[in-house]
C-alpha cells in the first residue's frame, strides 16, 4: 500500500512539474506570426492546456479551485495571442469555414441574438436608434458576414425567455425564486416582428427573404420542449444527473475539466441558456453544417459550456466556431478584422 502511495505522490509531482511548464510569454506569442496566423495551432494549445490540466484535476480533487484559475491564466494568455482590436478568434477555424463555403457545404452564422428584457417589455417594441453596444455590434458585424458569404443562412436566436424578473401572474402576490415574468403572445409577436424588420432595414436579410432558407429566427421560449427532447438524449448516454427540478450534463471526458458537471436547470425549473441554446442542434442535418457564432465576451463560459455538449451529440470542431468581441470596441474596425481574417484565407487559397 505504502508502495501505491509514494508512486501517486511521484505522479503527482511530476503533473506538478508539467503544470510549472507554462505557455511562452504573451508577447512572445503576439509577436510569433505562425501562432498569430494559424488558427489550428491556437485551438491546439487550447487543447494542450486543458489536457494537462485533466490530467491533474485527477490527482489533486482537493486543490481544483486553485488549478481552475491556473489553467484559466495560461487560456487567457492564448487567447491573448488569438485577439485582434478586441476580437478573439481563439475559438474560430476561419479556414474551415472559408472552405465550407468555397466548396458549396451549407454554413450558418449568428451574430445578432437579441434580448427582449433589454427593450420594451410592455410591447416587444424595439428601438433601432437605442440598440445596446451588444445588438448594435452584431448588426454591423452581421453586414460583413452577409457580403462575405451571401448564400449562408442567417441564425438568430433571440431571447423572450430569461426576463429575470419575478411572475406577475402569482395568485398569491409572492414572487416565486428564479420565475418568468408571464408576457402576452402579442408582445411576442411584436419582438419577432421587429427583429425580422431590423434584419431586413440593414440588409442581412433581402426584402422578400423566406424563413428557413435565407434566415432563421428562433425564439428561446420554444426551444424548451427541444431542450427536454436533447435532456432524454443525453441521459440516453449516461450524461444526466436529476437533483430534484434541477438537471445536470455530466461528463467525466470534458474537454475542459472545469466542465465536467453542467447545470442545464435550476431548480426553480428554469432551463438555462446552455441547455436551450445546445437543443437548437439535435437535429441530424446539423452535423453537417458549418456554425459560426459571433458573441461578446462574457458568453466564453457559456459557449465553452455548450460545446461540451455539442461533443457528445457529435459535432465536429470544424463545424463549430466561435468569434468573441469586446463590445467597447468600436463595431466598425471589429468588422473590418473579421472580414480582413475571412479574405486573409481566400488570399491564401488562391480564391
């Protein structure tokens, strides 16, 4: 048994001695042009990362916290190396999606997703001279997007779900924990109105677009019965732990190992935003499509999430990407380093 122990303590040693083996420098990586310009070897030392990582959390469970945040800064460093006037491309493959698109492959984007609570709840109205830095961003980078890959399908999946505020439709008076508040269908209809007029005022869809070939519009409130049809999938594979109304995706495999237990409910029984936004891909067709989904920042860690789920339903990461921004940038010079990365590799190709 001694034996057992003094070899555990000398693994974990030597994972301690693997950990202190840092990424290069910041700058060093800023300055590297093969790390800069090729996105296979960014999304490679993400893997690199997060494999030492694994691999460590397994011998030292206690000590997780303080190897999260030491795995978080040697990511952050990457994505450092990876991020071009406030837009990390960390996540993103550009090539592959070039590609896709060149070789005819269906490919989808989304980059304009909005939320009704950051408008008018009374109406559904939204104010197109008021958009937040996030929506107004989305739109302009969804111009470059729309002119770079014309035939693409537009997603947007826009939010009149998560409203954080408590239900006004209590009898009782009392606000219950992490409720909705109850919207009327036409405020709803107003909201997907409005998003649709949007779109067409800014050219991302054309005047007479149909739905479910140039575009789609998918609304957070109905993807719950999708998310209870992806929940059955995943406990189908062992991947779904039940406490109560509240609902677990776990997988000891995760890619990242901070990711291993993801809560999809809460509760309350309210579905969060991983578990509704990973039900809009359990349609078979989507393994063979192209995503490429344009978000701000502070949905890393949600998308991070929802790719772990993405993994066991299948999709590959060449069909999955991600473009993060820094929404106090400016959203013209953001597009513009976008639609410089998708050129960069039609230049490359020869196309």
């Amino acid at each position: 048994m001694m034996f057992n122990i003094e070899n555990k303590n000398n693994q974990a040693e030597s994972f301690e001695d693997n950990l202190n083996d840092s990424v290069p420098d910041k700058k060093i990586l800023k300055q590297e042009p093969q790390t800069e310009n090729n996105p296979t070897m960014i999304m490679g030392l993400l893997k690199n990362i997060r494999d030492k990582f694994r691999r460590a959390f397994v011998f030292a469970p206690a000590s997780n916290n303080e190897l999260k945040n030491r795995m978080d800064e040697e990511l952050t460093a990457v994505e450092y190396a990876a991020t071009k006037e406030g837009v990390d491309f960390s996540r993103c493959q550009m090539e592959k999606v070039v590609e896709a698109y060149q070789k005819g492959r269906k490919v989808e984007f989304e980059s304009f997703s909005p939320y009704l609570s950051d408008y008018d709840l009374s109406t559904g109205k939204i104010w197109d001279d008021k958009l937040t830095a996030t929506d107004n961003a989305g739109i302009v980078i969804g111009k470059v997007l729309r002119a770079e890959f014309p035939k693409a399908r537009l997603i947007s999946l826009y939010d009149e779900y998560n409203t954080e505020l408590p239900d006004t439709s209590n009898p009782r008076g009392i606000p219950e924990p992490g409720a909705q508040i109850t919207l009327p269908d036409e405020t709803k209809r107003t909201f997907y109105e409005n998003i649709k007029q949007l779109l067409k005022n800014n050219g991302l869809i054309s005047p007479d677009a149909k739905e479910g070939g140039e575009y789609l519009l998918i609304s957070e409130s109905l993807k719950v019965k999708d998310a209870e049809i992806l929940i059955n999938k995943l406990e189908l594979n062992g991947n779904i732990e039940r406490d109560g109304e509240s609902i677990y995706f776990i997988n000891p495999e995760s890619e990242n190992p901070a990711y291993r237990r993801i809560q999809l409910r809460t509760k309350a029984g309210r579905w969060l935003c991983e578990a509704l936004d990973a039900s809009s891909y359990i349609k078979p067709e989507n393994l063979e499509i192209t995503h490429l989904v344009v978000l701000p920042n502070h949905f890393k860690e949600q998308q991070d999430k929802v790719w772990e789920i993405l993994r066991v339903l299948g999709i590959m990461p060449t069909n999955y990407h991600n473009i993060f921004f820094d929404e106090n940038n400016d959203p013209e010079i953001m597009a513009k380093v976008i639609q410089a990365e998708i050129n960069s590799f039609r230049i490359k190709q020869g196309r």
